[in-house]
C-alpha cells in the first residue's frame, strides 16, 4: 500500500510541476517541467530506498525493485504523455 501512495505522490508532483509550466507558459516549459520531474523524482525515489535501507532495515537487493517501480512508473508515464501529447 505504501509503495502505492508514494507513486500517487509522483503523479501529484509531475502534476504540479506541469502546472507551474503552464503558469509560466509556453510548449517548451512542458518539456522542461517533465524532465525537471524525472530529475526530482530520481531523488525522492532515493531518498525513499535510503530511508528503506538505513531506517527501515532492508536490504540493498530487497529495496531496488521497489525502487525501479517507484522510480519507473511516474516517469516512463510523464516521458510517454509528453513525447504523444505536449
């Protein structure tokens, strides 16, 4: 459920950061606001497997998939969305 809500969380933030874009205008923000997400949710996605690793006790070996699927699905979305539609 966890790994869940924190995907959710990566399409809230891809959101904002589309909508910042559109304030700021212009095809070429859209752009950039999805690469400026992959860039910060590389890092959230980290921040989550170090927490996992060092806090929670798991393993390197057992958080990476977990990483990947946090890391991946938010964002292969967000690359697909802008490549057909911005």
């Amino acid at each position: 459920m966890r790994t869940a809500l924190i995907i959710l969380a990566g399409f809230v933030v891809w959101g904002l950061c589309l909508g910042v874009a559109k304030m700021i205008g212009g095809r070429g923000a859209m752009g950039a606001a999805t690469w400026t997400f992959c860039v910060v949710w590389l890092v959230a996605a980290g921040v989550n497997m170090w927490v996992g690793v060092t806090k929670a006790g798991y393993s390197f070996r057992e958080e990476l998939p977990i990483f990947l699927v946090i890391f991946l699905v938010p964002t292969i979305m967000a690359v697909i969305v802008k490549w057909k539609f911005l």
